[in-house]
C-alpha cells in the first residue's frame, strides 16, 4: 500500500485569517489584513509580558489594530492548535471536492486525515494499479517558489536515502495548479493514537526510538535535518515496523528569521511548539542537532505520558522551553532505570554544545540501554525464587541450586530473551568463509563402535546426562560436585542447567537464550546472550558476568567469542574479532596477542601465569595448542597439525593440557600435551563426532562432551507437504537446484561418502526420483543456468581450486587461480560465461572481496571494494545483492551506477534468490530454530510472507545451513529446499588416575 502527499495552491493565508476573524467576530478589510497578520506573528515570538508594549509601538496610535491583533492574540491564547485547527478545518472545506478526481495519474478515493500542513487522501495510482494517498497543502506553504523547490529538493532527497524508516516519496509533481508528492503508504496507526490507546513497555519504547534514531542518522548523513518529529509524525506499521513522515515539510512551512524582520517564521509558531528546541523556540537558525532534542521529547512522552515543556498557551511553552528544565521522567515512573533517564536528558539539553552531537551518538545509547534491558530481563526471579550460589562450600552444607533471581526493577518490558538466530554458521570468527571442508572431514566419522576407556582414565566414567539435544558447554562449580551446563534439549533453545557429580536429574536454572563460558572460583558465571551457534558452541554474542548468587550483570561486552575466568575469581579473558581479526585480550580491552587464523577455548593455567588456547587456520578446526606466557608476554605453539580440536582444560599439577583431537584418521580421542610438548595420545577414544574436553576438576575429574550428527535436505513444493530428501548420507549438504526446480546439486562429505578415495563428493539427483549422479570431488557451489555444469571447490595444495564438472560425464575443466588463498562462495552469471565468486587474495592486509572470472579466458577482476561482498546475480546479469561492511544490503548495477540499499529489509534479514522477474527477492526473516521466507519488492519495498521453514524435527537442532546453497529457491518461487543439522550430545565424566 502507498501514500501520496499532495501541494495545493488555492488558500491564501489571509483566507486562513479571514475564517478566523468570522469565528472571533472581527470585521473583515481585506486591506488590512496583510498587517495585521505580520503585526499578530511577531507578537507571538514575543513572551506574553512583553507582547502588551510591543503592541502599542508596532501598532503606533492604530486602536483598530491593536483590537484586532488583541482579539486574535486571545483565541490563540485559549488553544495553542488554533490556527492549526483552523487551517485543517479550511482545507477540507476547499478540497472535498477532490475525492473521486483524478489528480495527475493518481484517482482519489477517499481522505484520510487533515492536518495544519494539509489533507492526505488514499488514491489509486491508476499506472501501477497501487494504492497511494494524497496530501494537499494551503499555499501559503507553496506560493514561494524559492522555498517550494527547496522543499522539493529536500524531500527528493530524503526520499533518495532508500532508508527502511523513512517514508519512501515516489513522485514530486505539479498537475492542474496542485502541487503533489506521491509516497508510499504506511498501513498502521501514528505513534500518537498508539499512545493514546495503551500503554507502551520500555522495550517497545526503545524499538520505537532506535528507528526513529536510524532514520535520522540516514538523513543527518546527508545533511538533512527532519525539523518537526513529533508523535504525529512517526507511523507504526502494523508489523510493528516504524516509518518517519514528512521530511522537508517543515522546511518549507519556514521563513528566514532574522531581528529586522518581525514577520518570523510561521512554521515555528505553525508547527509543534511542544516538540521543539529551545533554538528553534527562540526562532534561531537550526542545525541537525535540533532533531536530537526533539526524538528526546517524543521518548520523555513514550515513558511519562506527558511532554517535558507544557503550558497552557504557546507562549507558555515557547517560554518553558528556554527558561524551564523538565521534570525528572523518574517522579512519573518510580521504576524506570537511572541509566535510562541519563541517556534522555542528555538529548534535552538547552545547550547545544552540551547535547548529543551527533544523532548516532544518541543511537547507540538508546541500543546499548535495549540491549542492558534485554539482558536484565534474561537474568530473572526463578518460580520458587531461590538462588543458585556457587560459592565455595566448606563442606558442612550442600549447596543450594535452584535458579538464579534478578533483582533489577522492570518497567514493563518483556521477559522473553531475544537472541540472535542461533542457526549454524560455518564462517568462523574472524572470517566470513565458508568452512573448507577437506581438512575438517579427514577426522571427523559417524555411528563408529565405542572404544573402551584407556587404563589412563578410571573405569568409574559414566553418562550425566540423558535427554536429547546439544550440549554447549559444562564447567565445575567451585565445589567440585555441583555441574553447570548450557544445552539445547527437546528442540528448545540453548539455557543454563545444572546437575551434580552422581548424575541427578538436571534442572533449570532459568536462565534461557545463555550460552555458558567459564565459572569462577568465586562462583561468577560467564555467559553469552544474543549468541550464534558454531556446531553447538555459542560465540559472537554478548558476554555477562553474572554475580554469584544472581542480580543484576555486572559486566557486558559485545562481539565476544568466548570468555575465561582467572584464578583471581573477578578477571577474565576473551576472545573477540576486531577489523576481522580475532585477538586474545586479558584483561578485556588490553590485547595480548592477534591471530591470522581464528582461537578458541581459552583457559588459564591453574597458577594463573599462562593462557591455553586453539590456533586454527581460517576456516578449519585442525590447528595447533598454543600457550600464552603471561611474565613473557610471548606465545608458543606447544604441538602442532592436529585436526578436529575440541575443548581443552589444565590438569591440576598444572603441567599438562588435556583436549580433544586427532593425529590419525579415524582415531578421534582425549590427549595431553606437556609444556614441553610431550604428547599423550588416545588417552580416551570416543565414538561419534569425537570428544570435548569441557573441564577438570580439582581432585582431577573431566568434564567430556561426546555425541553424533547428521544432516537433513528438505523439500517443499507448491501445495505439497513437506518431505525430506533420502541423501542415504549422514552428512550431506545442499548447494543449487535447477531453474526448474527438477535437480539437485549436492555433495557428500564425511567417511561415508560414496568414493572413499574423497572426503568430498559432488552429485546430482533427480528430485523426482532417487537417480544421481556423482559428477566429481569437492565442495558443491553451483549449476550454471543451462544445466551443463556444476561449479566445485577443491582444497588442492598449496592453493584451492575452482573446477566446473560437466553434468554430462564430460572432462572437468580447472580455472586458474589468480592469487587467491581462500575461496568462499561462488555462482553463475546467467549467461554461463563468468563466474561470480568471493575470496581473500594472497598478500598482507588483504580483505574479503568479491570477484569476476572469465570461464574461457581464466581472467578475474574485482567487482567490489575490499569489505564488501556480491552474493547473487540478477536474472538479466546486470544488477547484484552486496553486502557493505556496515551491515547493510545493497542492489549494485555493474555498469557503475550507484547501488541503492534494499527496502523493505528488517533487523537480521537475510536476502538468498532473486524473483524470475528480477523486480523482487527472497529473503530469511529472523528466528531460533525456525525462520519465515519473505518476498520483497525492490520497488515498493513492499514485503510479503512467502514461506515457513520449520524443520520437524527439532530434538537436538543446531540450525539451518545459512551458507549459500543451504536454502534454495526456484526462481518462480515453487520450488523451495533448506538443509538443517542435527547433533545429539551428552556430558561424560570420568577420573583422571
């Protein structure tokens, strides 16, 4: 649905008066009214006791005047929105008449609201077959030309912006003595009649805010100020979504105000007094800190319900606004944070100096408060309100644990967690690729016979844990029998559990959306929230220490990959990407060392004088263990070229390392490795995917995690049920399907793929049978438009290789490697004769880019900067999705035009396939386990629930594929096929002898 917004040039302002002077009861002369209306504005800017003299001097021994500026002076008095009713009531009466006309190309259907800046009506835009609406403006704001093309240009502009939250203006137009805007049309309610109709929770408050702020920043940005936000002016869609209205209307309801000329500028007075700034009160010249003041005067009326200058004339306002400071938001609403209130009255500060500079600045505020409430609200009283304590127990006492309590008030915001989708996410931190497959699969195998314990590892081990699902991750309390785990069971998201040491029944600790990093001796727990999940392993999330005994956080740091507690008991050390580069930081903020790979498992040596850590390469979880030496501030890689390392924990000596890994194919086992580098190998041989070394305990008791996985391909058709697709391949992983939706591309990875020559196996299946094909090895990328060829990946040494495998048994065809170390991600254009792939090159400070080569020739050029991706090409090859570094989704045309940003994308969507046409594209809404597919039109940005993807099964999921191919879409959008993983786990504990 859209919104025009229609200019008029047919009421005079004098008209304005004139209907005033009716209802008033002053005689009209038209002769008079031209300074009787400039004598009336100029005493408005004047305070109400100074109005009286001014009067006697403007109006120089002219009682009539005086009367007449008087009386009208009085009216306005009694109701500061009397002109603005006025001028409402006046423009309904001259445009009734439009409903029915056509005005340009757009037939009016009916009004729907009027206001001082004039009438919207809903029109039909007889073109495009849309709805549209019309708003239609007195022409004292259009009768001059100056200031009507500036209007003009500012509100092409902020249109230009292509930004989610500002209302898109489609057209600037002038027809038959009507100037007109046509916008899109936003289907809800203005933030005013939400108010007016419940009460708003702090969370929704800050949702409102944050967009409001994102608006503002896209248009701050290219030196748009919006000059009038006010409730009226800030739409909720019915899907919660915000839009901004009304960009450079009040720019062109402005005159140039200067001391010599007393007729200042109507569209302060006209406009919304109590929504002002005090510079644009005072009629000064404003900059684009004057929307800052007053975003922070709509969200003071969010929390308290009333605005933060009032008075009863505009006057009083105009002067409470530069006199008054405002009343504490906090005498209102007891509840509400202190840090809340802070961040607010910052925005409305008098002196500019002294407010936010920047609306950005403010942005991040109000999300880093979101985020604090959200975490606040994780954290939360347990139904039988105990605490869970992990101090250390001196033995006289169990230790009590029964869910941890918050204690930090709530003002009415939402106790659900909201996290990032935890779906699986093969780019590891730092790097944005794709997992090279070859290495990892060489370790890994499925459903192998258990191996019995070693004669190193006591008899005694046995199962903690029962119920299916994944587990994250298990640490010792500090009494060394109670178990604290993070798990996702029975398909329900990752949560903190807790057991003991004899196997009792987990229970809940009621933290949910949690994934657990270390516990420290003093009983402190690090978490992470809004996590993603790598296999089952949270990381770039934000880290929370919580107190022992519950409350509120104590600390929160975003971006963290994975935390550890000193032996202090208060410090930690992280892992965190910056630029792309992962660091080692103890404590946080001071950077111990920086990786060209990617670390995981850091852990600190009992004495607390070392850091334990994974080194791996880009993209693989082979690697080397690393130690960290605090004294020499130096690292040492203590053994290396080991494969599928998992967790890793120090023996209570101090002098050993224990971790889960691989020397050999097949052989997936427990080892330790000395300082020295002495290695103890199959300390511990485990079936399934291997073992997790998660903790050791004091008096020398592990914490091991063991399980198996698979994969699961999904079909859903048109007015079919969903099926799945028999791969006969525990591990197998989609990658294109045909334009017809009749083939599959897939490969097989894993000990039980077909060759067992390749780790990696690349087929093609009818999806209407079981018939396929193996095509070649490698990782499966993409099948070219017209069904000849398939696009692989081979992890050839010393450089990866891109090779096309013909569908028809021909020859394979290598293309040549231009200096490129890592390969990402690859498809057609649709011609078949280039290649769109994203690699990172190999030289020093390179950064992730996207590529074209040439099929024949082998030549490759880049297509986008350093920092920013292309991931699909349009269906007429000229137009591609990027992704700029900042987040943000772009179409770029490849002739060089200017790439447009994506309308109509929400927070965490995720574009995947074009529509036949090109005119739209598909795109993943966010979810935990499941997910919404949407239709997106690149036009209107209008969008458009297409498809669930809702995997049956969800007892141990650990998320869809979300790497290109792991979610296909036909191009007429009838055929749709998603892979999602599957890994069941359970906690082991055994005594280390």
């Amino acid at each position: 649905m859209l919104l025009i917004i229609g200019i008029a040039g047919r009421i005079s302002r004098a008209a304005i008066l004139h209907r005033v002077s009716s209802m008033i009861g002053i005689p009209m002369k038209a002769d008079r009214w031209q300074k009787i209306e400039q004598v009336f504005h100029a005493a408005l800017q004047r305070n109400p006791d100074e109005r009286t003299n001014f009067l006697k001097e403007a109006c120089a021994g002219d009682n009539e005047l005086y009367g007449n500026v008087k009386s009208l002076l009085a009216s306005s008095d009694q109701d500061d929105s009397f002109f603005e009713h006025s001028a409402s009531a006046l423009s309904a009466e001259m445009f009734a008449d439009v409903v029915g006309e056509t005005i340009g190309p757009y037939e009016v259907l009916s009004e729907l609201g009027s206001g001082a800046m004039g009438i919207v009506y809903l029109a039909q835009d007889v073109r495009l077959g849309r709805k549209i609406a019309l708003k239609l403006l007195p022409p004292q704001f259009t009768n001059d030309k100056d200031r009507l093309r500036r209007f003009q240009q500012e509100a092409r502009a902020a249109s230009a912006l292509n930004h989610p939250n500002i209302l898109t203006v489609y057209e600037v137009e002038q027809r038959a003595g009507l100037h007109y805007i046509a916008t899109e049309f936003v289907d809800g309610v203005t933030l005013r009649q939400h108010m007016n109709t419940q009460r708003m929770s702090l969370d929704e408050i800050l949702k409102v805010a944050i967009q409001v702020a994102s608006a503002l920043q896209a248009a701050h940005a290219a030196g748009i100020a919006h000059r009038d936000i006010k409730p009226e002016n800030i739409m909720i869609r019915s899907d919660g979504y915000i839009k901004v209205l009304d960009f450079g209307l009040a720019k062109l309801a402005e005159k140039e105000f200067s001391p010599a000329t007393p007729e200042t500028n109507p569209g302060v007075v006209m406009g919304t007094p109590r929504y002002m700034s005090p510079e644009q009160a005072r009629g000064l010249g404003v900059d684009l800190r004057t929307d800052i003041f007053s975003l922070g005067t709509v969200i003071y009326e969010m929390v308290t319900g009333r605005v933060p200058f009032e008075g009863v004339t505009t006057s009083d306002i105009i002067a409470a606004l530069i006199k008054d400071e405002p009343e504490s938001m906090r005498s209102s609403v007891p509840e509400l944070p202190l840090e809340f209130e802070q961040v607010v009255n910052k925005a409305l500060i008098k002196d500019l100096d002294l407010r936010y500079q920047r609306i950005a600045e403010f942005s991040s505020a109000l999300q880093r408060l979101k985020d604090e409430i959200q975490l606040n609200a994780l954290v939360r009283t347990n139904s039988d309100g105990a605490r869970l304590s992990l101090k250390e127990s001196d033995g006289s006492q169990t230790t009590t644990t029964r869910g941890i309590i918050s204690t930090h008030p709530q003002l009415q915001h939402d106790t659900e967690p909201i996290s990032k989708r935890s779906w699986i996410r093969w780019a590891l931190p730092p790097a944005l690729a794709l997992l090279l497959l070859g290495v990892v699969v060489a370790v890994l195998s499925l459903n192998r016979p258990t191996t019995s314990l070693s004669s190193r590892i006591s008899e005694s081990a046995h199962g903690l844990t029962t119920r299916d699902g994944f587990i994250s991750a298990a640490r010792f309390a500090p009494d060394g029998k109670t178990i604290i785990y993070s798990a996702g069971f029975d398909g329900k998201p990752v949560e903190l559990f807790f057991t003991d040491v004899q196997g009792s029944e987990s229970r809940s600790a009621g933290i949910r959306s949690a994934a657990l990093k270390s516990v420290s001796r003093l009983g402190k727990i690090a978490v992470l929230f809004d996590f993603e999940l790598n296999w089952s392993d949270g990381y770039n999330g934000t880290l929370a220490i919580l107190p022992a005994g519950g409350g509120k956080p104590e600390t929160r740091i975003e971006g963290v990959d994975d935390a550890a507690f000193a032996p202090d008991g208060n410090t930690f050390a992280i892992l965190r990407s910056v630029m792309g580069e992962q660091q080692l930081e103890y404590p946080a903020g001071q950077v111990l060392y920086k990786s060209s790979g990617w670390m995981s498992y850091p852990r600190f040596s009992p004495k607390g004088d070392k850091i334990a850590f994974f080194e791996h390469p880009l993209g693989d979880f082979s690697g080397s263990i690393a130690v960290f030496d605090l004294a020499s501030q130096k690292k040492t890689d203590i053994s290396t070229e080991w494969q599928a390392l998992k967790g890793l924990a120090w023996n209570p000596n101090n002098d050993e390392i224990w971790f889960g890994g691989s020397k050999v194919a097949k052989t997936l086992s427990i080892n330790a490795v000395s300082l020295s580098g002495q290695v103890r190998m199959n300390l511990y041989e485990l079936p399934g995917i291997g073992a997790r070394v998660d903790d050791i305990s004091n008096d020398g008791r592990m914490l091991i995690t063991q399980g198996t996985n698979h994969t699961t391909m999904t079909i859903l058709k048109d007015k079919s049920p969903t099926e799945a697709i028999d791969s006969q391949h525990a591990w197998a992983t989609s990658a294109d399907v045909s334009r017809d939706g009749k083939m599959l591309l897939y490969y097989e990875w894993g000990y039980e793929a077909r060759d067992p020559s390749n780790v990696n196996a690349v087929y093609l299946r009818k999806l209407d049978s079981r018939e396929r094909i193996q095509l070649g090895s490698g990782k499966a990328l993409a099948l070219s438009t017209d069904g000849k060829w398939a696009l692989a990946l081979q992890p050839t040494k010393p450089q990866p290789q891109l090779v096309l495998l013909s569908t028809s048994q021909g020859e394979p065809k290598t293309l040549p490697n231009r200096g490129i170390k890592e390969y990402h991600y690859a498809s057609f254009f649709p011609d078949g004769r280039q290649i769109l792939f994203t690699g990172l090159e190999a030289r020093e400070e390179a950064a992730i880019r996207s590529y074209v080569q040439d099929v024949n020739t082998g030549e490759v050029h880049p297509l986008t900067e350093e920092g920013t991706v292309a991931l699909r090409v349009s269906p007429d090859g000229k137009r591609v999705i990027t992704l700029q570094p900042d987040k943000t989704y772009y179409i770029q045309p490849l002739n060089g035009g200017e790439p447009k940003p994506i309308l109509g994308l929400e927070a965490d969507d995720e574009p995947i396939q074009w529509s036949d046409d090109g005119r739209a594209v598909y795109v993943i809404g966010p979810g935990e386990f499941a997910t919404k597919i949407y239709r997106v039109n690149l036009e209107t940005g209008e969008r458009r629930e297409w498809k669930d993807i809702d995997p049956p099964n969800k007892v141990g999921l650990v998320g869809l594929e979300l790497n290109p191919g792991g979610i296909l879409i036909t191009p007429d959008g009838k055929v749709c096929i998603y892979t999602y993983w599957i890994l069941l786990q359970q906690i082991l504990s055994a005594s280390i002898k």
